[in-house]
C-alpha cells in the first residue's frame, strides 16, 4: 500500500499547484495596434551593371554605350539609385588598361563602391 499513497500524495500537490492557473481567465497582451509604428516604404534599389565587351563598347544595364559616354549615361541613374551600387563586368578579351579606365570613370564623383564580376567566356 506504500505505493498508492505515494502516488495519491503527488496527484494532491500537482492539484493544488495547478488549481490556480485553472482561474486565470485572460493574459493581457499589448495590441500591435496601439504600439506599433508603420514602416518606412524603402525604394527598390536598381542595380546598375556595366559590362565591358571590348576597349571602346560597353553596355550599361544592357544598353549599348560608348566609352567616352560612360559618364553622362551613368550621372541620371547615380542620381536615382538609393545605394549608388555600380557593379562592373569584364569581357575575356578586354585589356586591363580598358578595365582600369571604366573602372575609373564609374567610380569618379562619388562616393560608393564598385563590385567586380568576370563573365565566362561563351564556348
């Protein structure tokens, strides 16, 4: 008979322990409503991709440009972009020299980095 009252005596406490929680009608919890702010409606940020297809042709965001226009196709689109992004890729057959330059003048009066891809070479 130990057992059984051993049992019974542990049944009892975990009644009595739980009781109260069986009274507890409602938890208040802060409404998102009352507390919560609206959130700020951020710009999408258009990546603006140069690729380098030889020493005087580029496309800047698929768009044919000629070297010497690098500048002025890029100032309207600096000008929108929210993160001033420029990422600049490089065709196999182009000079470092080339690269260098666009390289340059992407980064020239402003204040942003440059990102650097490779484009594989097409078999």
């Amino acid at each position: 008979m130990t057992p059984l009252i051993d049992v019974s005596l542990v049944l009892v406490v975990m009644l009595i322990l739980a009781t109260p929680l069986a009274f507890e009608s409602r938890i208040d919890v802060a409404s998102a409503a009352k507390t919560g702010q609206k959130a700020k409606v951020e710009k999408p940020s258009e990546r603006i991709e140069i690729i380098i297809e030889s020493d005087e042709n580029l496309r800047v965001n698929q768009k044919p440009v000629k070297r010497a226009a690098l500048e002025s196709a890029l100032a309207p689109m600096l000008a929108s972009s929210v993160d001033h992004g420029v990422f600049v890729g490089c065709a196999p057959g182009v000079t470092h020299g080339a690269f260098v330059n666009v390289l340059d003048q992407a980064s020239r009066g402003r204040h942003g980095d440059c990102g650097l891809r490779q484009i594989a070479e097409k078999r």
